[in-house]
C-alpha cells in the first residue's frame, strides 16, 4: 500500500505539491487559531488575578482603617481578602507549579508570608507585598501578551507567504504553462478550441490531438499494409520474371509452356481471368490456337470482341454498367509486339471491385514484351533456317554438279569409245572391259547422287541441334545394331541455323562411315566446350582407320572437311585406343561475338 501511494505520489507531482501547501495552510490556521485562544485564555486569567489582588489590597486597606473602630470587621474583611489572594487559580497553579520567573515566586512568598498571623499588625508590609506581586503579574501578562502576538504575526506571515506561493503556483501551472503550450500548438498551424477556461480548452484540445493521433496511426497501419503489399508484389514480380526468361531462354514457346506461365501470372496480378489473344500467323508459328488460356477460362471481353478489335487494346480499361445493372469487371491489356511487328494481346480480366493499378499494368507490359522478343527470336530463328535451308539446296546442287556431273561425263566418254570400238571384228574382252567400265561409272554415280539425295533429305529438328543429334542415334541405332549415344555438355550453347546444320550433316556422314566401314558396336557422339571453342567428336570402337579404303569413303571425308571449313574450324580423323575418332573443332558465332564484346569494353575502360 505504501508503495501504490509513493508511486501515486510521484506520478502526480503536481497534485501532490498542492496538497502539501495546503496542508500546511491549514497547519497555520490551526497554528494561529490556538495561539488565538491561548492569548484568550491567558489574558483573561491574569486579568482575573490582577482583579484578586486590586480587591485584596482594597479589603486590606479598609481593615486597616476599622481595625481601632471594628476589630471584628477588620479582621473579617482581612480574611476575605486573603481567601482571594489563596483561591486564585493562577496563583494556585503557581503555588503548585512553580513560579514563569523567579521575581514572581519571591512576590508571591512574600504575599504568603504577610498573610500569616503574626504579621497582621503589619498592614503595610502586607500591602507592599501584594504590590509588587502586582506589578510582576501584570508584567508577565504584557510578555505572555507580546509572545502570542509575534507568534500570530509569524504565522500570518507564513500564512500569507503559502496564499502567496498557492496563488503564484497556481498562475504558473494553470495560465503560464497552458498557455505556452496552447502558443507552440497554434505555431504549428492547430487550431486552439474554445473553452470557459484554459484546463478545458487544453482538454478539448488533447481529445483532438488524440483524435488525430488514432487517425494517423490507423492510417500508419494502413499504409504498412500497402508497403508490404508492394514488397510481396515486387518480390512474385521479380521471381516470376525470372521464371519467364529462365524458361525461355531453355525452350521455344509452346502452348503448354505459355499456360503454366499465364497460370503464374494470374496469381501475382491476382486476377479471376487470363489469355493470350495471337495473330494467325504467330499462331501457325508456335503451334497453339489463337487464344492461350490456363484451363481454357477466357476473360468475357475475348469472347465478346473479334480478334482485329482485340489488337487494339491497351492500358487499364473500366467499363459502365450494363443495362441489367451487371458491372463488367476491368480489363488489363498488354500488346504483344515489337518495333517492326505485332504477335498478338496480354489480355487480364478482374473481378468487379477490382481496381488495377500501375504496377499491374507494368508487369503485364513487361510480360508481354519479353513474350514478343522470345516470339521474335523463334520468327527469326525460323526465318535463318529457312535461308540455311535454301542456301543448303543450292550448295547440294553445286554438289551434284560437280559430282553426278562429272561422272555423267565420264560415262559419256566411255560411250564414246564403246561408238568409236565397235566395228564388227571388235574382240568380246575389250566389249568386256568398256561396259565394266560404264557400269563402274553408273553404279558410283548412283551411289554420289544417293548420298547427296540423303543430305538434301535430312531434316533440322525444330527445337535444335540436341534435338536432332537424338533423332540422328535413333535413326542409325534403328538401321544397324550399333549402340549410339549423345554425350551434350553444352545444352545451352546457342549456335546458329547454319551452324546447327552444318554440325549435324558432320555427324551424320560419321556415323555414316561408322555403320559403314567401322564395324563397330557402339559409337557416341560428344558435344564440348571450353569457353572459347566448341568440340564436337564422334567415337567408335571398330577396327580404325584404314587407309586402303576407296574414293566412297575418302569422298565423305573431304565433304566433311569441306564442311569444317565453312564454319571457319577444322576436322582431324584419327585413330583412337579402340577404333576411330572424328574431332570437330570451331568457334560458334555466339562466342565469338561475346569476345569481341569483352574486348571492346576493356578497350573503352
């Protein structure tokens, strides 16, 4: 309990400094209220003694004069006037208590002595006593008087000093000190409310500011809130995005690809509905129907609107109410395209009391863009294997002119000679060794144009140069019993169209000469990469190199080599410590092209 009130105590300062002024007021009151009554009390006691004593002395005085006429009356009067003198109360609180000051105990000895019998004829003796006893009580009435009255007076003055200090107290707590805080809110544009004093406008003026405190915390929570909500959105953003490009940068865009990634996309927009609205031609380019929806959930404004209607979208869309009172939930739409060419629409769809933001809009712009440029590379890759393809056929008819051409001719000679030899006399044996020699003719260049028929007949795989590595082992592994496998280190090494073909149709005529000429029960195909130059080798476990082969397999090597040539590398056939090796070494365009790159930001720092 003592604690609760010491607490209470030096909480409340302020009270507590007023409660002990008061109390000491009051303390002075008391203080000058008892002073008041003892100076009315003492005063009225002397004033009862010094009355005992003037008629002592007066009856003392009259038996002196009747003590010769009266006896009996004088002594009468005597006894009478000591009877007042012994049953005084002052003087019998004296006589039991002792005396304020010895002159007064002396006088009032010698008063007690004169009353004796023996000193009854001495009426002046007697008379002379009670005198000075007199005039001593009358002194101590004047000091018993004058120290109540300085004792009054100091705790009036005291008394006036705390209404003093209460009152000044008081002007500084309730007037100064509100008052300079009501100043300080006023400069710092608030209003001060009107009130019948200063403590009720202060009071008016805290209910306010707590008001306005509430409020701004409550808008303090709100806007925490809002922040995180940017930070959750900023961070599925961020993720998503790498998502997107991680995902294609591995693969081409597909139907099943763009659903997983619009799912994604429909989580962080936090949207009811999501498509991708292409064009015919970007459709037939990637394979897909036209709109790409995850679980075919079609925003209404697609099915609503025409393709060529949908093109034209873009931004933040909100729609009045139907006449039904429906209302059409927002739209955010997003076009798909780049500077020279348009793919198609980002299209997300909302609920009703959705409300999009930009940060929404942003993220499905940038959506849709990293879309366009992953649809613009697949166009442009398509476009390059398109020209390779046609650049192809056109090397593949040089081939043959100058392969099938030349043995054509040299089947025309031999036809010649056969013309020019055939009288009637010619003998069987040279008849003989002219068509072995046309027939040797035919069959090689039967054989040169199957060769080059099969090349011009090899397909590039869509998803690239992995991909048809896989169906080129499938092939071979399907036409003979060697066992081919892929060893790619290198799966994300970008090569070009042409590269990819050149590298393939490489491959090909080696596993070609392996199924061949090689013997071998397994082969594999290796695809490496030291940063700056990409390997690609093919190895068998057959009986080797042999040199003793003839021109059909010295042919396919040169074309190879031809083929090397061309990617600006080179092709080394030699033997390995089970059967052969081809090793194919070059620099891709796409490293190269990043030297270059690094080279010329080291130069400019």
């Amino acid at each position: 309990m003592n604690i609760d009130k010491s607490a209470r105590i030096h909480r409340y300062p302020l009270y507590a400094k007023v409660c002990l002024l008061l109390a000491c007021i009051v303390a002075l009151i008391t203080v000058l209220y008892l002073g008041a009554f003892m100076q009315t009390r003492g005063s009225e006691g002397f004033r009862q003694t010094l009355f005992s004593l003037d008629e002592a002395m007066r009856l003392d005085r009259k038996a002196a004069s009747l003590q010769t006429a009266s006896p009996d009356t004088a002594r009468a009067l005597r006894e009478l006037a000591d009877s007042l003198v012994s049953n005084d109360t002052l003087l019998t609180d004296w006589r039991q208590r002792g005396a304020p000051t010895p002159e007064i105990g002396g006088a009032l000895a010698a008063a007690n002595a004169s009353a004796a019998p023996e000193h009854t004829g001495k009426p002046d003796a007697k008379l002379a006593a009670l005198g000075a006893l007199r005039a001593h009580v009358a002194y101590q009435r004047e000091v018993h008087a004058a120290v109540l009255g300085l004792l009054q007076a100091c705790t009036v003055c005291l008394l006036i000093f705390g209404v003093v200090s209460l009152a000044w107290g008081a002007r500084r707590t309730l007037v100064a000190r509100p008052r300079a805080a009501l100043q300080a809110l006023v400069e710092t544009g608030l209003s001060v409310p009107q009130g019948r004093d200063e403590i009720e406008r202060l009071l008016k003026l805290q209910a306010e500011l707590a008001v306005r405190l509430r409020t701004e915390q409550d808008e303090s929570v709100r806007l925490k809130r809002i922040v995180e909500d940017y930070i959750t959105f900023a961070d599925q953003s961020l993720e998503l995005l790498h998502h997107i490009c991680a995902q294609l940068a591995e693969e081409e865009p597909s139907g099943r690809t763009l659903e997983a990634l619009l799912q994604r996309l429909v989580g962080v927009l936090r949207a009811q509905r999501i498509a991708l609205v292409v064009t015919e031609s970007t459709a037939q380019l990637l394979d897909i129907d036209p709109v790409v929806a995850p679980n075919g959930d079609v925003p209404a404004i697609v099915r609503s609107r025409v393709t060529n209607e949908l093109m034209t979208l873009a931004g933040t869309h909100t729609f009045p109410p139907l006449d039904n009172g429906e209302v059409p939930p927002p739209v955010l739409a997003a076009p798909v395209r780049v500077p020279l060419a348009s793919y198609g629409v980002l299209i997300a769809e909302g609920e009703p009391e959705t409300r999009f933001e930009l940060r929404h809009l942003y993220l499905i712009e940038t959506i849709a863009s990293v879309l366009a440029h992953a649809i613009s590379n697949l166009s442009r890759d398509v476009r390059d294997r398109r020209m390779a393809l046609f650049e192809e056929r056109n090397a593949i008819a040089r081939e043959l002119h100058d392969s099938l051409a030349q043995s054509l001719s040299y089947m025309k000679i031999q036809l010649a000679r056969l013309q020019a030899v055939l009288p009637p006399e010619l003998s069987q044996s040279d008849i003989a060794e002219i068509a072995r020699g046309i027939r040797e003719g035919i069959d090689s260049a039967y054989r040169q144009l199957r060769e080059l028929l099969t090349t011009f007949r090899s397909p590039m795989h869509a998803h690239g140069l992995a991909s048809t590595l896989e169906e080129l082992a499938e092939e071979f592994g399907s036409r003979s019993e060697v066992q081919i496998s892929i060893d790619n280190r290198v799966p994300r090494m970008r090569l070009s169209v042409n590269e990819e073909m050149h590298v393939a149709q490489i491959v090909r005529e080696a596993l070609t000469n392996v199924l061949r000429h090689a013997r071998a029960t397994t082969a594999q195909v290796q695809l490496m990469s030291d940063g700056r130059t990409m390997t690609v080798s093919i190895d068998d476990d057959g009986r080797g190199i042999n040199r003793t082969e003839g021109d059909e397999h010295h042919y396919g090597l040169s074309i190879m080599r031809e083929r090397a040539r061309s990617l600006g590398g080179r092709l080394e056939v030699k033997p390995a410590e089970r059967g052969s090796r081809v090793v194919l070494t070059f620099v891709p365009t796409a490293l190269a092209a990043y030297k270059a790159r690094a080279t010329s930001g080291a130069g400019m720092r």
